[in-house]
C-alpha cells in the first residue's frame, strides 16, 4: 500500500515537524510505503527562510533580522536536514490513499484561501482528514464552505480539537471523530530514541522555557520556580527569537534536541500545545498558561490525563503522577482509526 500525507512538513516549528514523523513512522511500521508532499502554500511565503523579512526598510528592524539570521544559521540547517533526510520521501509510485493532517491545516490565516488542504490535489485518491485543526473554536464562514464543498469525498474524517466535532458534523453527510494528535502514536521508548543529546547542559537541573508568543504571567511564574529550585532557565525557540527575559537561549535545537531537553528538563515553562503533549509523553511537570482564551487543544490534553485544568492563570501540571487511562483509551481509538480508514485488519 502506498500513502502520501500532506501536511505542514516545510514549518521550522517543533511541533510541526515532529506530528508528521510520527504520523510517517506509525504507518511504516505497519508496512505502508510513506511519502510526503513536499507541497508549500504560497501564502507562506519566505516565513521559514532563513532571511525571512529582509524587505524591512528601518534600518534597526532590518540589522535586527540579520542579526538573528546570523545566531539561527546552524538551527536552519538542523532543521532542514531533518526535512530532507527523515521527513520528505519522494513519491516513486501512484498512491492508494492520501492523508491530510494533522496540524492547523484548515487554518486559512496559516495557509491563505486555498482549497489544497481539503483535497483539491487529489481529485482521484481516497482522502483521510486525520487530526486536522481549524485553529479556533469556531469556524468561519471560509472554513464552513470547504467543509461543506469538500469534505463530503472524504472516506473518513477526524478533528485533533473536539470542540469542532460538532460544528463539522452539521456541515456533511457522515460521521466525524475526535483523535489525538500524531505524536502520541509514538510511545516513549520510541521517541528516546529518536531524541539527539544537547551538549554543555547543566547537570544539575534546568527548566526549560518554550513560548510562541510572550505572556508575562508565564515568565514571572518560570522565574519563580527557578528561585524556589536554584536552577538555571533554558530557552529555545525554532527561529531563534530572543526570549528578552534574561533566560539563557540556546540555539542550535532541532526537533531532536527539543525532545531531549523536554526529557531531561526539571520542569517546562509553556503555552505550546506540543510542548505540553511531550510533557506528558516523557512524564514532566509543566507549567502552562494558554495563549490565548479559544485555546482548547493543552487543555484537552491535560483534562485528559485525569489533571484539573486551570483557566487563564499559570499552573503547574503533574504528568509524572497522573491517571493516564483516559488519554490512553483516546490513543487506541486514533490508531483504530485509521486502520479502519486504511482497511487495515486487526492484527
């Protein structure tokens, strides 16, 4: 069986490139040739690049941009080696099945108004929606049109955030299922060994500091636990931002790195929904502030791992202790998923 998926594998992003590896390495271990689309929305442009705003006139704004290009080069090159060598595979032969997902896929303020994600390129192959995400809680009324145009051709499909179950399921003509987000195919074990060791890290604790966007709550609340623990903060982020609040950054972390120090961190300090889920993966302790208040999918992760969620206010999650029954039941089903939608047999 031969099956391409088409995601956001061009994204310097951690969580990007790490659901679509594992996504790629859950079917191959089930012995089904693997590619994927090295397709880009032109919407995306040159975010990625490594000078990626050089068209910046004011002087400071453009010496900023090289400046930072300039700390990133070595991280650019990570993660481009991880695209070229362990995520793209270049399609040799016709494809039975296509699955687009997971990530914000559907998000048109991400990929512009196109219509490739809802299986425009594939008018003649089975498609399989798995884990896509609108990126809200609500959709618009772009979203509802191409989920009412498109998704109908769908053999099977499935949403990463379940708040939008219900609003898709009014929009077509079949079933529609809630399942997790492609890193949790991969167990542990299987994720330690694809982790890279981060040289010259203290040996004496850390936290890790991981934000997409700054919130202040979250790094007074960081600060705090490293006074209370008399450790050092580690910052890291995937196109080398400056975190500007006096953390030490590293930036030579690929997606491989990011895991290790996920594993080896005392705690992390985030608002990333994947740096939540590998918080759970490894067993750490997180402290988490949304980003934002339509934020449902770390939430749903944490709810799901037995822990109280609090809303609004940086909170410190237990997943070294916690009941992961629920989560565990929710891997099972995405996984059954799938093999259903692949007409795979039970083995």
């Amino acid at each position: 069986m031969n099956c391409e998926i088409l995601t956001f594998q061009f994204a310097h992003n951690y969580g990007a490139q790490l659901q679509c590896f594992a996504l790629k390495n859950h079917l191959e271990a089930k012995g089904i040739a693997v590619s994927v689309s090295d397709f880009t929305p032109e919407f995306v442009g040159n975010a990625y690049g490594l000078f990626p705003e050089l068209q910046l006139r004011h002087p400071l704004s453009l010496a900023s941009e090289i400046l930072r290009a300039l700390r990133r080069y070595k991280q650019y090159y990570i993660f481009e080696d991880l695209i070229k060598n362990k995520i793209l595979n270049v399609r040799n032969n016709s494809i039975d099945y296509v699955i687009i997902g997971s990530d914000q896929v559907w998000n048109e303020s991400i990929t512009g108004r196109i219509t490739e994600y809802y299986g425009t390129l594939y008018p003649n192959v089975p498609k399989i929606a798995y884990a896509c995400s609108f990126g809200a809680n609500v959709l618009t009324d772009y979203q509802k049109q191409n989920v009412s145009e498109y998704l109908n051709d769908f053999i099977k499909v499935s949403l990463r955030e379940s708040c939008n179950v219900r609003e898709v399921q009014k929009l077509i003509s079949k079933e529609v299922y809630s399942v997790v987000d492609p890193v949790f195919l991969l167990g542990k074990a299987q994720w330690e060994r694809f982790e890279k060791e981060v040289p010259h890290i203290p040996h004496d604790g850390y936290i890790l500091y991981y934000a997409l966007s700054r919130d202040e709550e979250l790094i007074r609340a960081v600060k705090q636990e490293a006074e209370k623990n008399k450790c050092r903060v580690l910052a890291v982020h995937p196109t080398c931002i400056k975190n500007k609040a006096g953390f030490k950054q590293l930036n030579n972390v690929g997606p491989r790195e990011f895991l290790y120090l996920v594993k080896n961190a005392r705690l992390i300090g985030t608002n990333s929904f994947h740096a939540v889920s590998f918080s759970e993966i490894y067993g750490k302790k997180v402290i988490y502030k949304a980003f934002s208040k339509n934020e449902s999918r770390a939430p749903e992760i944490i709810i799901s791992s037995g822990l109280r969620y609090a809303d609004g206010i940086p909170m410190i999650y237990d997943f070294s202790a916690h009941d992961s029954s629920a989560l565990e039941q929710r891997i099972a089903a995405s996984k059954q998923f799938l093999d259903d939608a692949l007409g795979l047999k039970n083995e």
